[in-house]
C-alpha cells in the first residue's frame, strides 16, 4: 500500500493529470465540462514512454469521473516498462466508483481528492439525492483496501460550505477548497459572508490544531507554511500549472492544467503526449504588483476577477495575525505540526 504520509520528497516530483473518460455518473449543477461517451485517442505507448523520461512522477486520473474508465488507469499502473520506485498515483473523483476498480489496484494509490460540497444536503444540492451517503459508503469500501490519503476537494458556491468542513474530519485526511469560477450561485455580497465564515473556521482551527493531528485544513495549513518562511523567493503560480503540473487531455493534445482544455483558447496547448515539456505559466501583471504574491503565488489564470484576491487577502490576514501573536515556544511547536502535515496538504492547491 501506498499513503502520501510515507513520502518526504515530494518537492522532487511533477505532476500530470491525465484524462480517462469525458463522461460522468453525476451532472453537477455548476459543472462545464462537456459530458461525453469519449476514451482517450491516443496510443497509450507514447503515453508511458513520455512518462519514462520525466523521473518521478504523480500521474493524478482525472475525467469526467476517471474509474468509470479502469481498466484503462490499471493498464498504465501495471506497465512494466515504467520504473514504479518513481511513480506516485492518485486521483481526481466524485468517489461514487472505486467499486469498478481491482482492489489490487486502489492499494496501489497514495491520494485521491474526492471533489465534494460539503457534508449532506450540502453536497447533495448540487450532485444529487443520497450522493453524499453513497460517498462516504464508497470511502469505507476504499479504506479496506487502501490507506491512501482522501483528501476532501471543495467547490464552494455558498459561504456556509466551508463551516462543514470541521464534520468532514471523520472521514477525510484533509480539505481545501477552490471558489466556484463559474461564479454561478456567487451573489454580489458572497464575499463579505464567506470572509465572514473563513474567521469562524481559522478560529476553530487555532482552537483544536493540536487535536486533530491527522486532519488537515490545507489553505491555512500553506499560508502559515508561507508566512513562517518569508514566502515564495520568485512568486509563481502556485498550482504549479505549466512548470511543474501538465495535463493530457482525451484528445492526446497537453495543457498547463486541467482547466485550460476546457476554459482557454488553442493557443494554450503545449504539445502532445509524445511531444510535450514543461514551462512556467506567466503571472498576471496585476499579480506581480500585489503586496502578497509571495505568500499568493497568484491566482489562477482562468480567471480575472477581484472576488477571488479579496478571499486570499483575509486568509493572509488571519494568518499573518495569528503568527503576530505567538511567542517563541508556540512558533516552533506550530513549526513541528506544519513538518507532519505538509504530506497531507501537498496534494492541494493551498490557496482557495
């Protein structure tokens, strides 16, 4: 078996999400993805040999929903020209459907990001009735043959989303969380009481940081990480899209991240699965005049609205202000906690 808490060098690795399926078993209400009976296009030769050139590497199967295409994510996983001491898998899902998967494969993952609501009619109003207790049925069938992190991938189109997130430790190892870039649902005062909420939740995170160990709050988890540390010496994106995340899409043509195929223009494509490299994904100008890139790293390039900074500034704040009033003794015990759960917290885009 394989857990993100068992590896210390993730830093040395890059990361390719690769599409298995354009279709889906669920029709999330503020999804955009264009749901399709599509497979990949490409021969899956040159995708392992472009594998076998990177060195180590997390191959994150995403789609649609990726295990309702499994077999093709277990032929890749049980190539034998592929070094496994230098790969990592994991997964982007709704977890509905590690039951189409061999367990002996699903032991073989170190994390998934289980794409979630929050915890009941929360995340049933957007994918559906029973959803959420079919979900949390799938992660116990999971933990029987897996101790992969679950690692619980918000989309938050409600502010009051983000107070579930202290129920979801019973059954996740860690959250982050990304506001909806559709904007749909967004209303002009959102976020005001999502700034609001954030509080409230950076206040019960300081309240029970040290009883809950093993569950880890990943965006305050990452700013503290970055202001303890001086921030990023040259700011770049801090999704790593480009230079450090790529992603192969059905169509075999390569994109930053997974977004861009869907969200930008033509121009946006990098290569194609026998053909591609990595390379930085430049910050927005307006990114590079703010006060907090370095903690920042800047915001997604699929977007350009203002609601979205307003977010990460309050998260700066509390965090920045929290730090303010630790003494020396609490820094350092603060330190040591960050150590242990940065297995947890890497897997997410810290920033929401």
């Amino acid at each position: 078996m394989s857990n993100y808490m068992h590896v210390e060098d993730y830093d040395d690795y890059k990361y390719i999400f690769v599409e298995t399926t354009a279709n889906c078993n669920l029709r999330c209400t503020y999804c955009y993805y264009h749901k399709e009976e599509k497979l990949p296009e490409y021969r899956i030769e040159d995708l392992v040999q472009s594998f076998s050139r990177i060195g180590k590497l997390i191959v994150c199967f995403l789609g649609g929903e990726p295990f309702k295409n499994s077999r093709y994510m277990e032929q890749i996983m049980s190539d034998e020209t592929l070094n496994r001491n230098q790969m990592l898998y994991a997964s982007v899902t709704n977890g509905t459907q590690f039951r189409n998967m061999d367990p002996e494969f699903l032991g073989r993952f170190t994390f998934h990001h289980l794409s979630t609501d929050g915890v009941g009619e929360h995340h049933d109003e957007f994918r559906g009735k029973g959803v959420y207790d079919q979900v949390i049925d799938n992660i116990k069938y999971l933990r029987q043959y897996s101790d992969a992190g679950v690692v619980a991938r918000m989309t938050i189109s409600s502010p009051d989303q983000i107070l579930d997130i202290p129920e979801m430790s019973k059954h996740f190892d860690a959250v982050y969380w990304q506001l909806n870039n559709t904007r749909t649902q967004l209303s002009d005062t959102f976020i005001a009481k999502y700034n609001e909420n954030l509080g409230t939740l950076f206040q019960y995170w300081k309240e029970h940081l040290y009883d809950m160990k093993h569950f880890t709050i990943a965006p305050f988890i990452g700013m503290c990480h970055l202001i303890l540390t001086g921030g990023m010496e040259k700011p770049d994106l801090i999704c790593g899209a480009g230079s450090k995340n790529l992603n192969i899409s059905i169509s075999g043509d390569v994109y930053p991240c997974p977004e861009s195929s869907h969200r930008l223009s033509e121009k946006e494509r990098i290569g194609t699965v026998d053909n591609f490299d990595f390379k930085p994904y430049p910050l927005k100008n307006r990114c590079l005049e703010c006060d907090i890139v370095k903690f920042c790293g800047g915001r997604c390039a699929m977007t350009d609205d203002d609601l979205y900074c307003d977010g990460v500034k309050e998260l700066y704040r509390l965090s920045a202000d929290y730090i303010a009033g630790l003494d020396a003794q609490e820094i350092e015990k603060l330190k040591e906690l960050i150590d242990y759960q940065k297995g947890l917290a890497y897997t997410a885009e810290i920033i929401p």
